[in-house]
C-alpha cells in the first residue's frame, strides 16, 4: 500500500491528463457533428456520411475511454485515501474526488450508447456533453475552494469548454479534411471550423485570465511559486497554438484551387494536436498544485531565481566520488534500509536533511555532461545539412545510446550499480520510475532514429517515431516533479527543468513539420529543431543548483 501511495502522484497526474483528453475528444466530437459534419452536409455530398460516421466512431470510442478512466481514478483515489488516512474503502468512496469521478462516469456511459444507437438526437447529444463538462469541473480548485469568488466556476467551465471544442475538435477537423471531395468542401469545413476556433479561444482566454487573477493574485506569486510558473508555460504553449491557429486561419481563406495551401493547413493542424494534449497534461499537473495565492510561505524570491538561472562558467566538468555523497553515509544507508520495509515521513526527511555540497556538485555534474551531449547532438543535426558532413553528421542518434549509458549510472546515485537500492526495489520511487521512463525514451529513440536515418527502415512513419517521442518526453518533464522536504529547493529546480520541457516541444514541433511539410516551410523548420536542441543542451551547461 504504501508504495501505492508513493507513485500515486505522479499517476494522478497521468490519469487526470488522459481524462481531460478522452473528454475533449467526446465534447469536441460531439460539437464537430452538431456544428459542422451536419450543418455541411449538403455541400460533402457522399462523403457526408462517411465524414459523420467516422467521428461518431471516434466520439463512442472516446467517451468509452473516458467512463473507464474516470472509474479507474476514482479507484485509484479510493485506494490512496485507504492507505494514508486509514479509512474503510466505503468511506473513501465517499470522499467529493471520488463522487465527482462517479458522476462523470454516466454521462460518459450515455453518450457512448446513444451514438452507439445511431439514432442519437442533437438535443440529447448536447445534453450529454455538457453533462460531462459539468462533472468534470467537481475535480477543480473552482468547486474545492470555500472562498471561491461567484463567477469562478463560470470561468472554469468557460475554460473546459473552450479546451474541448479546439483542442478536442482538431482531430475530427483534419480526419473531415482528409474525406472532403473538394477543394470547395475543404474550405467549408476550414471556415467553419475557424469560426468554431475563435469562439473556443476567446472561452479559454477569458477563463484563464479570471482563474489567473483568483489563483495566482499577484505578481511575485507568478514567478515566486510552482502554480505560477506552470501557468507562465501554459501561456506560452498557448501562444504557440494560437501562431498555428493563425496561420490555418489564413490558409482557409485561400482559393480552394490552391491545394498547398490546403496541405499546409494539415500539417500545421496535426502539430496543433501534439501541442493541444500537451497542455492539457500540463493543465492536469496544475490541478495537482495547490494555487499559488494560497502559497503563504516557501515563496521564491525574484532574485534568488535569478542567482540560480545565472549560468556558471567554466562547467562543472569533475564529478565528486560517490562515497562522499550523502546516500553513503552510515546513516542514510541504514534509513534506506528501513525504507525498504516501511517507509514514513520521518525516514523520508531523515533522508533529504543528509544532502550535501557533494551531492549538488554531483547533480550538476550530470547535468552539464549531459549538456555536452544533448549539444553534440544538436550541432551534428545542424552539420548534416551540409553535404559533405552529412556521412559522419548523419550518425549523431548514436550519442543518445551514450547519454542513456552515462545517466543510468549516474541519474540515481542511491541506485544499483552505484547505491545500495537495487533496481526493481528503486522503482516504486516516483522521482526514480520517471528517470527510468525518461531512459526508455532516449534509448528507444537513439536506436530507431538511427536506423531511420541509415535507411534502415522504410515504412513511411518511421521518421515521425524522433518528433513524437521528443514531445512525449517534453509532456514528461512538465508533469515531472522531485521528491524534496524543501519546497523551496523543488520549486527552483522545476524552474531550470520548465524551459528545458518548452525547447524540446518546439523540436519536436519543428521535427515533425520538416517530415510533413514541402519546400521553404520544410528547410525552415529544419534549421529550427537542431537549434533548438543546441539550445537545450546550452541550457543544461548552464543549470545549477546552489
């Protein structure tokens, strides 16, 4: 039980991710039917149907998703409650988490039999989603506060709302894209849909500012506390989806004879999704915070965030021996010895009190060596752009295999080969579990892309297989958090680690658009994503904690 409890925050996080998505997609699909595939139908023709009855495929199967992950984290809150305040399952179950869960369940449920049905009306169709809209904000600050201001909620549900008809209508506006007959249908579907975006953005902007101005409340808790700094990569995630809108806002506004126009559109719409899921997993890690207004101490002051952003030069470039690290102290080693029977808040602190000047050099240290690498990498991606640099250039995934090597050594130095916890014990820390998926990732990538760019493999998504793992993992590292006693400490390493997370979005971003795109566009973003991996290992040269 225990060890349940100690990864069910990093879990809670995913799950609420994975819920907001599977409800955006339900909602969106549902407004994509009522607003657009029917209204438009007259002018698809034949493809109407297909178009209608493709998206209530995907709605069934979304709001199917949904009913099952809103029961899953319903159980899996049910279970946490059990275990840290020692209460019967039927009490937990009564707990307003677990409710609010429970509640969104039916509606889910509803809505996937009557598109199941197929005689589903628009009056119901309507009700469903907003019944799910509804149930959802009981898992928000807006319903838990008891000093919310009247139009909190409204805000909320503004905010929902509007997430759901862009972000979860994206999917369904490029699959009508891809089965309209014409150009003329294309740019149909392209207005309508715009117009549907801009009432969606205009929800989402109004909402976050009001919730902004309730939750954050003044300037120094915008950069002073870890809910404003994720709020501030919000924003600027949002900004990038907003760049993107307007560029699709421009192209459905081309003559339909211009079908670049039309393709670009695409594309651009395909990494909208990408940045859209990202902040709604962003947003489910907010949901776990508590807002910065309620924040009275641990506060961060402006210029200590400067000190620490300050970079050091030159690198730390020698790494301390591991048997001055805290973890090997007499009395660490015996604490961790307990933890792996019992574990409590006591042995937890008695654990981080241990940390020393050695074990920050040590962080630093792999940080600024996996800088060089990640920067490496960065300038030979560059470099293949030149023909004759190309044949060693090309070879650049390879470095990944030794970053992985060099962090799954050092990342964890309380961590077999090095520590005393052995491998499979070690992952039911959270902080850990999330290095070794991180791991997974950079292996998983280095090999495939290699062989992507050998021509060893020829199937025709294999070279989307490097941008979409990079976005997995800048996802990761926004909903990524350290497993300190000092929230102050936590706090300025969540500020180096944010930027880091935003550099690699825009890789991916630029990544896919190079593949997906033609001419200028494809040389621009292809320039773009190197640089901006130099850059993220710049600022891993850069990152210190002390």
């Amino acid at each position: 039980m225990q060890q349940f409890i100690e990864i069910y925050g990093f879990l809670s996080v995913i799950l609420r991710g994975s819920i907001s998505g599977a409800l955006s997609l339900a909602v969106g699909g549902v407004a994509f039917l009522l607003l657009i595939a029917e209204p438009l139908a007259p002018r698809l023709g034949a493809a109407a149907e297909p178009i209608a009855a493709r998206a209530g495929r995907i709605v069934f199967w979304s709001a199917l998703t949904l009913a099952c992950l809103v029961s899953l984290d319903a159980a899996a809150l049910a279970t946490m409650l059990v275990g840290a305040l020692e209460l019967s399952f039927a009490d937990a179950l009564t707990a307003d988490a677990v409710k609010a869960d429970a509640l969104a369940a039916a509606p889910a449920l509803a809505l996937a039999f009557a598109i199941r049905s197929g005689a589903a009306r628009p009056l119901p169709l309507a009700a469903f989603a907003a019944a799910l809209i509804c149930a959802r904000l009981g898992a928000t600050h807006a319903i838990s506060r008891l000093d919310n201001p009247p139009g909190l909620v409204a805000a909320e549900l503004a905010h929902l709302t509007g997430v759901a008809l862009w972000i979860g209508g994206i999917p369904y506006f490029l699959m009508a894209l891809a089965r309209a007959p014409d150009g003329e249908a294309q740019r149909a579907i392209g207005l309508r849909f715009s117009h549907l975006s801009m009432v969606a953005v205009a929800m989402i902007a109004a909402g976050g500012v009001a919730m902004s101005i309730v939750y954050i409340g003044a300037v120094e808790n915008f950069y002073g506390a870890a809910y404003g700094v994720m709020v501030g990569a919000k924003t600027i995630l949002f900004a990038g989806l907003l760049s993107l809108g307007a560029l699709n806002f421009l192209a459905v506004r081309r003559s339909p004879a211009d079908r670049g126009a039309f393709a670009r559109l695409r594309r651009f719409a395909e990494v909208e999704i990408g940045v859209g899921w990202t902040v709604v997993f962003a947003a489910a890690s907010l949901s776990s915070l508590p807002p910065a207004v309620d924040l009275a101490r641990d506060r961060v002051s402006f210029a200590e965030i400067v000190e620490r952003l300050t970079p050091q030069w030159p690198p730390r470039l020698e790494s301390p021996d591991h048997s001055t690290l805290s973890v090997s102290l007499p009395q660490v080693q015996t604490a961790r010895a307990e933890d792996a029977t019992q574990t409590n808040d006591a042995t937890a602190a008695a654990i981080a009190a241990q940390r020393n000047a050695e074990d920050i050099a040590w962080s630093e240290y792999n940080h600024h060596i996996a800088g060089l690498f990640v920067a490496a990498m960065g300038l030979l991606a560059l470099l293949e752009h030149w023909r004759r640099l190309s044949p060693v250039a090309r070879h650049w995934p390879m470095l990944m295999l030794g970053l992985a090597g060099f962090l799954f050594l050092r990342a964890d130095e309380a961590v077999w080969p090095l520590g005393q916890l052995g491998l499979i014990e070690s992952l039911r820390d959270p902080e850990i579990a999330q290095h070794r998926i991180f791991l997974a990732l950079i292996i998983g990538f280095g090999i495939f892309e290699w062989r992507v760019r050998m021509r060893r493999v020829k199937a025709q998504w294999a070279p989307l297989a490097f941008p979409f793992i990079t976005g997995v993992g800048g996802a990761l590292l926004l909903a990524h958090s350290h497993g300190l006693s000092n929230i102050r400490e936590e706090f300025l390493i969540e500020v180096t680690h944010t930027p880091l997370a935003l550099v690699g979005l825009l890789a991916s971003s630029a990544r896919w658009l190079e593949i997906r795109l033609e001419g200028r566009g494809a040389r621009i973003a292809g320039i773009v994503w190197p640089i901006a991996f130099t850059l993220a290992g710049l600022m891993l040269l850069a990152y210190r904690e002390a």
